[in-house]
C-alpha cells in the first residue's frame, strides 16, 4: 500500500466516525494501523485480549480496546523524508491567546508546586508528580496533518494518534516506554529529570534531578519483584557495579530471577533531554500475566510520585482538572510476531518450522495533546521533590508544551 493511501484510509475512518489507532514504535521505518469496523466500546477484562489498548492514569477507570480480530490492519514502510515539502513545512506562530493563557495559568501552577513541597517536608510522600492543562483554540489544521509532522519532528518517540467517538481524539508522541514483553522477556525503562537541549547531551545533571531518577528506578525494580515473589522482603537495589565498557550495571537475585539495571545515561526527546535506566528480566510462566505487572507498575512515581497511592490521591484531589488518559499508557496488546528459525531459502523443512512469540509494546501517554469540541487540551506535567524549585518547575513545563505547539 503506498504511503498516501495509508493516510486517505485513516482520514476516511475519522470522518466516517468510526474507532481506529495508527502508530510508528521509536526508531523504526514502519507504520501501523487498526482499523475498528464499527463504533461498538470495547472495554478491557483482564489484559488477555489482543489488539491495541488505551488505557487512563486512573487505573480504577476503564481501559479500551481497538480489537485486532475485529480490525482491519494496515502496515506500511516510512521513512521521515517520504513527505512532501507542503505535507510538513507550515508558518510556526504562536497567538496571543496562548501567551495569555500561560500566563494566567503560571502562578497557580506555582502555588501548586510549592504545596507539594510542602506535602514532601511534611512526609506525605516523598516525590508527587504535578501537572497542567493548557486550552487553545483550533489553529486551522487537521488531525492527520499534525500526526504527519509528529512522525517527521520525533523519530526516536512512539507517535500515534488514537479516535474513538465514545471516547475522543488524542494525538502524541512519548519518549517513555512502560513496558515491552517479546515471549518471556520483559524490559521496561525508568525515565525522569528533564533540562532542554541545547546542542549537546554531555550535560551535568543536579542532585534533584538524579534523586528523582533513583525514586523511579527503585519503585520498578521493587514493584518487579514483588511479582516475581510476592512474600519477598523489600530491599534496595545493591551497589552499582561498572561493565566493560564502563556503563553501570546491577543485578537483582530473587528466586533464581535476575532483574537487570542498567543506566542512567542521558536521552534526547524532542527539545528535552532526560535520564534513563534500562531494567529487564526473565519471565516465567506463572509470572507471565500482564495485569498484575500492570497494576504493580502503573502509574509509575515517573507520571505519579511515591509511595504511589498517597501521590495518587494527591494528584487526584489537588491537581484541579480530570488527566483522563494523560500519564497513562498505550500499545500493542499480546499481538503474534513471527521469527524464522533458518533463514536458508534452501532449508525448506527448517523454514516450515517458525517460532511465533505474543508481544506486547506498551507505552506512556506523555508529550500528548486531546482534540475536543473544537479545543486542544496540551498536557505537561514534571517530578516535585524536596529540592524542588516552583519557578523552575512551571519552565519544565513550558518547554515540555513547546513539543506539541510546534505542530499546531
């Protein structure tokens, strides 16, 4: 299927109002789409079912479905530079109604982040994640337009954009990966701090920055082994040790499982850089269920803060506005990948024999923006600790913002 027409199929499922989700997973030349043949709500049970999942920060809120068996699936190959000048090039401006809208949105987000702050000293929790909420007018372009120049802008992210009519239109492109499950193999990521880019990333990043990090890191390697062994006690991750080529790495034993950590280093996303550690392990088969993963794991203190429930009800009762689907997470849901054995042409008996894995790519909903009655919600959000600092705080947030903007 030719690229133009991949696009006609999904702007004809939007304007015939019916569900569908396309994506590009990062540093790939494919994209994807699921097409839903009707509008029927397709709520997830158990995270058994196979298709694409769309899923809220709240997890007490009902996650949906794009169905693979009731979907038609389209793949085709992309590459960035496939676009026409007229696809991608457009007059960046920004209003004056946004400008005012930062600004009367700036000092209430302060006077959020220093209660937090004080939340913090007064051992409520020892990080709390705070986001925002921008509102702006359309800016006279279409939703396809601006998934166009989200895949062409952000190559390294998980760019999608998603439409059901019972639910709504979001569009985003995320730098953080929740969690990727090839057959029994887990990997997952820690992500957190945040400075801009500028031109280099042999940054130095400051003991705020690197406490939030550890906070993440430690709360998945923890919620990992308590699903490997629920009865286990908690501990802290050992010391890091160095590899050969000098990258830090540890191990966690428990129960003859080993949890791998490795990291930080530092990531560009966008305009952004952040620290990342890698964390992976070993499935076994009566650890190989997602939805107690998930629940262990989502949200993560990367989008929420810890310990998690008393972030999350903070969040929920203090932050001002409902985050739907902001922080939470998306992706390929137990869909089949084949792997050929022997690649020998020749080999026609071994070729016979393929192995055929579930893989599940989900990942968090961040950098995103929702499309509704005729307004573009922009959400950003960054990591509160007892270091923090409030001005500096709504910046973050600012520069966040400046991702989606810049395809309006």
């Amino acid at each position: 299927m030719p690229l133009d027409q991949f696009f006609e199929q999904i702007e004809k499922q939007l304007y015939a109002k019916l569900p569908f989700v396309a994506y590009r997973k990062p540093n790939t030349s494919e994209l994807k789409a699921m097409l839903q043949g009707d509008d029927t709500l397709h709520v997830i049970s158990d995270f058994t079912e196979s298709g694409f999942v769309f899923a809220p920060f709240d997890s007490r809120e009902d996650a949906f479905l794009i169905p693979l068996n009731h979907s038609d699936v389209l793949t085709v190959p992309f590459d960035q530079h496939d676009f026409s000048e007229d696809e991608i090039n457009f007059q960046e401006t920004v209003s004056h109604s946004i400008n005012s809208i930062q600004q009367a949105d700036k000092q209430s987000h302060i006077k959020r982040v220093e209660k937090g702050i004080e939340g913090i000293k007064e051992d409520c929790f020892s990080k709390v994640v705070l986001s925002r909420r921008e509102v702006i007018e359309r800016v006279g372009t279409n939703p396809i337009a601006i998934f166009k120049r989200l895949l062409q802008r952000y190559p390294t992210a998980f760019v999608s954009i998603w439409y059901h009519p019972k639910v709504g239109l979001w569009l985003g492109a995320t730098p953080e990966t929740l969690l990727s499950v090839s057959g029994n193999q887990l990997k997952t990521m820690s992500l957190a701090g945040t400075q801009a880019f500028e031109g280099s990333e042999d940054v130095v990043w400051k003991e705020k920055e690197k406490e939030e990090q550890q906070i993440v890191t430690d709360f998945i390697v923890e919620s990992l082994r308590s699903v490997i062994s629920p009865h286990s006690s908690v501990g802290s991750i050992p010391a890091v040790a160095k590899a050969a080529d000098g990258q830090a790495v540890s191990s966690i034993q428990v129960s003859n499982d080993a949890i791998k950590v490795s990291g930080p280093k530092t990531v560009k996303a966008g305009n952004l850089l952040h620290l990342q550690t890698e964390i992976s392990m070993q499935l076994k088969p009566e650890t190989s269920a997602l939805k107690p993963i998930l629940e262990a794991l989502h949200p993560t203190p990367a989008v929420c803060g810890f310990p998690k429930e008393k972030a999350k009800a903070y969040i929920i009762e203090n932050e001002g506005y409902p985050r739907e689907f902001y922080s939470g997470f998306m992706g390929e849901l137990h869909l089949k990948e084949t792997l050929k054995r022997n690649t020998n042409r020749r080999n026609v008996e071994n070729n016979a024999y393929n192995v055929q894995k579930s893989v599940s790519n989900l990942y968090v909903n961040l950098r995103c923006m929702q499309i509704k009655n005729q307004n573009i919600f922009i959400y950003v959000g960054g990591g509160i600790t007892k270091d923090s600092n409030a001005e500096a705080e709504w910046q973050e947030t600012v520069h966040k913002s400046q991702i989606i903007k810049s395809v309006l």
